[in-house]
C-alpha cells in the first residue's frame, strides 16, 4: 500500500513538473510573441513619425529634414564645404582653402562666393547679420548646383540697408532731419525702410517733404514719413512722424541678392532691409546662358521689410518654395494722371514673376502695399508655363500670361486676372473683403478654366467677368457665399445681378458654372472643410491635374473631389495613418 502511495505521489510530481514546464514554456512563447509585435510596432510607428516628418516638411518647408545620422549636413552631397561665420574670431576673406576649415571661415558671403565655387560646392553660412549685398556670379550644373544655405537651425540674416543710427544727422526742427550719405554705390537709387515696418515715400523737391499733394483717398491714412534726396550734394532729408532716424534703413539697388549665372540654390537666410529682396537675373550680356540665372531655386527663405520686391524674376524654370515674405513697399507714389500728387502705391509685390515653367509653391506672403502675388509682363504672353500652388496670399493676387495653373493656393482680399490666354483656375479659395472681387477680365483674356473653387464675398461683391471671352471659357462646380453683386460681360452688354440665381441662370445661357452653387461652406478657421459641408463629393473631376489638396491628401476622398483648397478626409484633422506612407510630393 506504501508502495502505491508512494507510486501515486511519484505520478503527481511529474504530473505537476510537466504542468509547470507547459505553463513556463507557454509563457515564454506570450513574451516572445509580444516582444515581436512591440518590435513591429516599434518599426512601424519610426516608419509613421518618419513618414509624417517627412510629409509635413514636403508640404510645409518645401525640402526633407536634415538626417539627424552621421552626416547632418549632407555633406556627402556636396563637391566641397566652403564656411562663412562673422563671428568666428579666426575668419578672414583670404582663400578657398582657408574656406574649407571651418575653423578658419569667411568672414562675409560674397568672398565666398569670389573664391571660385565650383559645380556642387555647397557655403554653409553661420549665425549672425551680414550687412552686405551679394551677386552670385558662378554657375552651378543641372545636376550638380552651387548651394549658398543658411547652417541647419540657425538664423543668417543678410541686410543690404544701412541703419540709420550709422549717420550723422542734422535736426532742422518741425519733424526734419538732414545727413550726407556718401556710402552708396548708386546713390539715385536710393529707398529708405522703416524698422519693422515698410518703404519710405520719397518725394521730388524738399517743399513737398511740408506740404505733400495727397491723394485725397489717401489722405486720412497718414501722415506719412517722406523723404527728399538731392542726387547733386548727396544730401538726404526726412520728415519723419512716427519714427526716429534709428529707426529707418538706407538702401540702393547696387547691394541687394543678385544671381546672374544658372543652377543656384539659395536656401534657408533671413534677407531684410533693401531695395530687393532676392533677384535672380543676368548680366548685360543676356544672350550668354552663363549670365542669365536659369533654374534658380529659392527656398525656404524669410524675406521682410523691403521697399520694393520679395522676388523679382523673369527667368526660366525658377523654383520659388518654402519662403515667408511680408512687408513690401511704399505707402504712396506719384500720380501719372495728376501732376505732382501721390497716391496709393500699385507697383511693389512679394512675388513679381514674369518668367517660363516656373514652379511657386508652398510660400506665404502677407503685408503687400500692392497685390502680394504679380505673375505679369508687359509682354501679355508672361510669365507661361507656370505652376501656383499651396499658397497663402494676403492681399490679393493679378495674374496674366499663357497656360498657368493656379491650385489649392489660400487668397484673401482680391483676384485679378489680366490679359490671360488658357489659365487654368482650380481648387482655390478666394476670401474678399466687402469691396473687392474676383475680377476674370479686367484686360481681355481667353480659354480660362475657372473650377471648384469657393469664392467668399465678405457681404460684398463676388464675381466680375468683365472683358472674359466667355465662349472660350469653362467656369463650373464653384461654391459662392455672402456675396450681393455679380457682373457678367462689359459695356452694352453688360448685366448685373444682386443674387446668385440671377447670375447663374444668366451663365448657363453661355453654357456656364454648371454644379456651381450658393451656400455656406461650413469651413473651420483655417478654411477646411467640416462634417456635413457641402462642398464636400461636388467638385469637378480633376484627375492628372488636382490629384493631391493643399495638405497633400490625395484627390478624392470619398465619392468625388471637394470644392476648395482642402479634401475632407472625415475627420478634419491630420491624414490618416494609409495616407502617411505615401509620396507627398
């Protein structure tokens, strides 16, 4: 009986061993098995982070993020590092070689750029202002650019204006200041800039500095800060209201970002307080290719507080990305019609761009004496070829040319299309203040394509075809709201209506603005759309053309692409994780 006991008890020890070895050996497949899917996820969320970092500075910086690996700068990238740091006590202006060793940078860009850069030479440039202009000279290749970059994380800012504060002045009582300016290189072009604010009117005797002719329009903005320069004496007066003389800028046309030559890339500066901003150009000789700065790329620069253009350009294949620009021009300038009187300033842009196959996007602009965007040429076959897209635009826009397309671009205040033939007009939104308007004729234009774009009125005007060839036109699938006028055609023929009914049955007679209607758009403040909004599945079918909105989201979500700059992807937030593993670009 012992022996059975004993037999049993022997049994029960296996029994329970193996249980526990069972138990142990389930256990450890449980962790294996979690260890597995924590790595899966691990990787899978670094591939998601990666993927949206990547996204967000595809849309919104308009390059990818620097790798934060072995190589943050990309050196491997590049032919050779020149370095320029003005605040390195070891910097001279000496050679290319000295250049190369960071420990012995330059002291200013332009003797980096004479130093004899070479096709895919890159000039990383440190923290710190450089009070200087800079012409760009040398000539990059298409597949190997010279690269002028702002160092990653830091602020370079190049500042071709002199302060105030550098001069001697003179107080002559009642508001008046006087000084000699003997440090310009082509002084009669001089334009003074406020600190933090715009351009300086300069008027044409020193009377008019006491007593201005003012357009009466104008009149109850001011008073306003004028200048007088005597090109003779070199001598310069102010009559200042709201600023002291530290706090204004001296500028001329010699010491601005000139580039002459092609394949140049400049990236990432702070460039303030001058006659330009950034110019890419040629030289007198433009029938050399060397000389004229084709396929130029300006990015991701912050451009403020110039007197006249952000970016002015008439060349070929410009990339213009990525860039902020804000506070361009003069309040006031004289009057053609009127002899001596000043009126509101019409002639300085963020963007001034009369060039071929550009591409502009990705840029905001605001603060624009004049319309912030000027896609224009006297020459009406300018700028042609053109993409505009994923823009933020205050203060309105005036276009003309050949075969440009404007696309999910934001634009407050106004909308000007001039002598234009076959621009193609989709997906944008048009937010005006109660006295301005889309304007699609105001110089005759043809072959205009004018779809799924919401127009706000802002309890004005909305629409004015004008001088339109409406029977080469295709307007349709467009959202209007809180408008109370719409013109159609011009003189004799014209026809004004006071409600979207009207204007639309007046349209479809031309064969016009079909799927086109008039409701709320139910946007959130930043103009997407929310759940129920109607402009959601009504747009036009815009494959090949709009295949991605403004976030980079793809065209359609849903059952058919929305009306506006943004796609509903039925949430209004952020793309969902399917869209982050894709190609933005």
């Amino acid at each position: 009986m012992r022996f059975n006991n004993k037999k049993n008890k022997k049994k029960a020890q296996a029994k329970i061993i193996t249980t526990v070895l069972l138990i142990l050996l389930v256990l450890g497949s449980v962790v294996l098995i979690f260890n597995m899917i924590k790595l899966v996820l691990e990787n899978r969320e670094r591939d998601i982070d990666q993927n949206f970092r990547s996204f967000v500075s595809d849309i919104f910086e308009g390059e990818e993020e620097p790798d934060e690996g072995p190589d943050p700068l990309n050196l491997a990238n590049y032919e050779d590092v020149i370095f320029v740091d003005n605040q390195n006590i070891n910097c001279n202006d000496d050679t290319r070689e000295s250049g190369l060793n960071s420990e012995t940078p330059f002291c200013n860009i332009q003797s980096a750029v004479d130093s004899g850069l070479l096709p895919g030479d890159i000039v990383y440039v440190r923290e710190g202002t450089y009070n200087e202009g800079v012409l760009i000279h040398v000539s990059g290749q298409e597949e190997d650019y010279i690269t002028i970059k702002a160092y990653p994380d830091e602020e370079a800012i190049i500042e071709p204006g002199f302060s105030g504060s550098e001069y001697v002045w003179e107080d002559l009582g009642n508001g008046k200041y006087s000084t000699i300016v003997d440090n310009l290189y082509t002084p009669d072009t001089i334009r003074l800039i406020e600190k933090d604010g715009y351009g300086i009117t300069r008027v044409n005797t020193l009377d008019e500095l006491d007593n201005p002719d003012i357009d009466p329009v104008m009149q109850g903005f001011g008073p306003y800060n004028l200048f007088y320069f005597d090109g003779a004496t070199n001598e310069l007066t102010v009559k200042l209201y709201s600023i002291t003389t530290d706090d204004l800028y001296i500028a001329d046309s010699y010491r601005r970002v000139l580039i002459v030559s092609p394949y140049i890339e400049f990236n990432g500066f702070t460039v303030q307080y001058g006659y330009d901003g950034i110019k890419p150009t040629w030289t007198i000789d433009y029938s050399v290719f060397d000389n004229h700065a084709y396929y130029a790329r300006i990015i991701n620069n912050n451009i403020k507080h110039i007197a006249g253009q952000g970016i002015l350009s008439s060349e070929e294949g410009l990339l213009i990305e990525g860039n902020h620009m804000s506070y361009f021009g003069e309040p006031l300038e004289y009057n053609p019609q009127v002899s001596g009187q000043l009126k509101k300033n019409n002639k300085d842009h963020a963007i001034y761009f009369s060039g071929v196959d550009g591409i502009i996007k990705n840029n905001s602009m605001e603060k624009c004496y004049n319309t912030c965007m000027h896609p224009w040429a006297s020459d009406r076959t300018y700028p042609r070829n053109t993409v505009i897209e994923k823009n933020i635009i205050k203060e309105g826009v005036s276009i003309s040319g050949t075969n440009n397309i404007m696309k999910n671009n934001i634009i407050y205040n106004f909308l000007s299309i001039w002598e234009d033939d076959g621009l193609k007009f989709y997906n944008n939104l048009i937010s005006l203040d109660s006295s301005q308007y889309v304007r699609t004729g105001y110089l005759p234009n043809s072959n205009l394509e004018f779809k799924n774009n919401i127009v706000l009125g802002g309890g004005g005007p909305c629409m004015e075809t004008w001088l339109t060839e409406l029977g080469s036109a295709d307007f349709s699938n467009n959202l209007y709201f809180d408008c109370n006028h719409y013109g159609i055609g011009e003189g004799v023929n014209r026809g004004v209506y006071n409600n979207f009914n009207d204007y639309w049955s007046a349209m479809q007679i031309q064969g016009l603005e079909s799927g086109s209607f008039y409701a709320d758009p139910m946007l959130d403040s930043e103009f997407k759309p929310i759940l129920n909004s109607p402009a959601v599945n009504e747009g036009a079918d815009l494959t090949g053309i709009v295949d991605f909105d403004f976030e980079g989201n793809p065209r359609p979500f849903g059952l058919g692409w929305d009306i506006g700059p943004y796609e509903y992807d039925g949430s209004g937030s952020i793309p969902t994780l399917s869209f982050l593993g894709k190609n933005f670009k």
